[in-house]
C-alpha cells in the first residue's frame, strides 16, 4: 500500500446532487489486470447524503464516472452477501454501511477508503476470487446427512433443539469473516471461519447425523485449531453471528467428545 | 493473461482440493498442551523468578554454591526439570504454529521447522543432562 501520486482528478459533476447532500471523498483500491501491475488508489469526490449506503457511492461512481469499476452487488439488502469489501479497513457489506455513520469530524473532509476483502485473490477492482472460499465451504459438507430410511413425515425437532444452532443459520457465505481471519491471510489452506460456522450449523442440528464426519474434518490440521480467538470474524460478520464462540463450541465438541 | 491458470481450475470444477482428514488428534492434544503447560509454566516461571530475584537478597546471592545447594535437593531438580521441558515444547510448539502460519513457501515452513526441532531437542537433552549428571564437586581446577 505505497502512497502512488493519484494521477487523474475524476469529473463527478454528473453525479446528481440532491438537496442536503455533502462531498466526501471515496478512496477506492483499483486494479485492472490488464493494464496494471498492482492495485493503486483513486479518489473521487462524489456527492453524498447522510442516509446513502456506501454502495449507492459505489453505484454512481460506476453510473456517471468510471463504467471500468468493477465489484460484486446482487439484492443491495444486506441479504445476499454479494458486497462484502473493506471500508476504512473493516470488513462489511456495502449495502448496510450508512454515510452519516463513517462522516469526519464537523469541518473536516471526510474520506471513505474502499478496498478488496483480504486473503482471496483480486480479480479486479473490488471483486475476489470467491473459489477457495466455497471450496472451504463445500469442504465441510454443509448439507443434512441423515441414514437410515427416509422418514414418511417431516423430521420434528423440539424448539430447545433448533435454539441450539439458531445462531450459525444466518451466514450469507458473504467471506466477511474469513477474510478478515489473519491466520487465513497468511496460508489460505485455513477452512476459515465461515466454513466452520456452517459446520457448526449442522453438527449441532438434531436431525443431522454427519456430526463425527465434519468434526473428523475439522480436527485435522487446517481445521478448528489454527483459530487463535483474535474475534476478528465476530467483529465483521453483517448478521451478528457470535463466530468466534461457534468455532469454540465445535472445540470443546472435538475436546469433550460430545455434541 | 490469468487464462491458462483458469482453464486449469475449469477441468475439474468439483473435485476436492484438500488432502483427505488425516485422523489424528495432534492438533488437538497440542492445544490442550499449551493450556495445561502455560498455567503451569506460570507458577513455576514466576516461583522461579521470585526465588531468584527477590527472596533473600535476590540476585546477589547467586554462585555455584548457592545452584549445587538447590540441586541437591530432588524437589529443585524436579521444579526445574519440569520448568525446562515444558517451557521448551510450550515455546517449541508455538514456533511451529508461527512457521506454520508465516512460511510462504512449504520449502521454507520444512527447513524452518527443522532448525527449530533440532534447536529443542539440543536444549532439551543438555538441559536434562545437566540437570541429572550435576555434580558439585568439581575439582578447582
């Protein structure tokens, strides 16, 4: 991250300003394959109200000033775990950051810096290379096992028992988490944080039966205890998932042999 | 430019990539062994040091004497002996998940782990060697 000269000033006048809005810059890592050699950082100077999402900067940057920009967006609802990215060096989803939760201090500039989530290769601009990570993810089968014959109705399952995983439900696979893990930074054969959460969510589900399968996995030396509990992934997730505590429950399931 | 890699990465989109589980609880029991032996190394470093630096005058008491005194005793060897195995493999294992985290290269992570394995293992058996062949009465010459 060496301080490159930003060479060009971006025309942003066609960016339509309503009415309350304010300039912040936006300070987005680029890098085009093709062209570069390494990422660089641009600036642009676009008009912003306190209630836009970060996303809707991103957005008219794209619409009005640089088509080239490239980054992943799907619903733009926090749903889809599509924009996940670096802003101001935290990892979050675009779509649920606000403006006036990121303004300076009255009178001064304010700066957005937007980067690439680490540990996965950039492709371009904002947009990583998601396959190591749904490897990790396909790695721990994150599916229901269940033997025996097919039951004739619907698996029951009392609601203390559903209560039990409720948490690692919510993932949206959108890598926050991993890609804020450093032990998954510095050797990406880690299964990362959210390969373990979805573990998580059927090795504690009643009705599974794949638990010792996935603990087997995850006892291995990529797995669960390469975690050093630095609760970055907790603090990225966009849903809330307690991370850190799932990968310590799959822990003690490992150390105490218990489910 | 990244085309042949990715023709490469499209022959066979679904097929696993990690080496099968190995089925072996070392991870695990080195995790639990940096639990047990740090608590432990904690009363035993700081004992350790209390003695060393502070009871009686500190440092300043210290000379060979003083060592052969405690070494005579099965109590201090144990203490000590046990200071240096666990203090040894506690530290030893921590190296190895730093190499394991920070090597780049698998060449690099092998030879460092090496250097460190060999490194314990010479600690290790001049430390006990010590420990059990001391002998306090050397000849002054």
């Amino acid at each position: 991250m060496t301080a490159v000269a930003e060479s060009t000033v971006h025309d942003t006048s066609q960016i339509p300003a309503p009415e309350g809005s304010l300039t912040v810059t936006v300070k987005i890592q680029r890098f085009n394959p093709e062209i570069d050699d390494e990422p660089h950082w641009e600036s642009y100077d676009v008009p912003a109200l306190p209630t836009d999402r970060v996303l809707n900067l991103l957005m008219n940057i794209k619409n009005y000033v640089d088509g080239t920009l490239s980054f992943r967006r799907s619903c733009a609802h926090g749903i889809c775990g599509s924009d996940a990215m670096q802003i101001n060096g935290i990892n979050r989803l675009a779509c649920k950051v606000l403006v006036k939760d990121l303004l300076a201090k009255k009178g001064k500039q304010t700066t957005i810096t937007v980067a690439p989530i680490k540990g996965l290769p950039t492709m371009k601009d904002l947009y990583v290379d998601m396959e190591p990570f749904f490897e990790a993810y396909r790695a721990v089968k994150p599916y229901l096992i269940a033997y025996g014959n097919e039951p004739t109705r619907e698996r029951i399952q009392s609601a203390a028992d559903r209560e039990r995983f409720d948490d690692t439900t919510k993932c949206i696979l959108c890598a926050c988490c991993t890609s804020s893990c450093p032990v998954y930074w510095a050797d990406g054969s880690y299964f990362g944080p959210a390969a373990i959460v979805n573990a998580h969510r059927f090795i504690f589900d009643s009705r599974d039966e794949g638990a010792e399968e996935r603990l087997d996995i995850l006892n291995d030396a990529e797995g669960v205890w390469r975690c050093r509990t630095t609760f970055n992934c907790t603090d990225a997730c966009p849903r809330g998932i307690q991370v850190t505590k799932a990968i310590q429950e799959v822990k003690r399931a490992l150390l105490f042999k218990r489910v | 430019m990244a085309d042949s890699t990715s023709a490469l990465a499209l022959d066979k989109p679904r097929s696993p990539r990690r080496p099968a589980a190995r089925r072996n609880n070392f991870e695990l029991y080195s995790w639990v062994f940096m639990r047990i032996s740090g608590l432990a190394l904690v009363v035993l470093v700081l004992g350790h040091l209390f003695i060393m630096n502070i009871l009686d005058g500190g440092v300043h008491r210290i000379n060979f004497a003083f060592v052969a005194g405690r070494w005579s005793s099965p109590f201090w060897q144990f203490w000590d002996l046990s200071m240096l195995w666990l203090a040894q493999l506690h530290g030893g294992n921590g190296l190895r998940t730093i190499i394991d985290d920070y090597a780049r290269k698998d060449n690099t992570r092998f030879w460092l782990k090496m250097l460190l394995y060999v490194a314990m293992a010479v600690i290790l058996v001049l430390g006990t060697l010590v420990v059990f062949t001391f002998d306090p009465d050397i000849p002054a010459s």
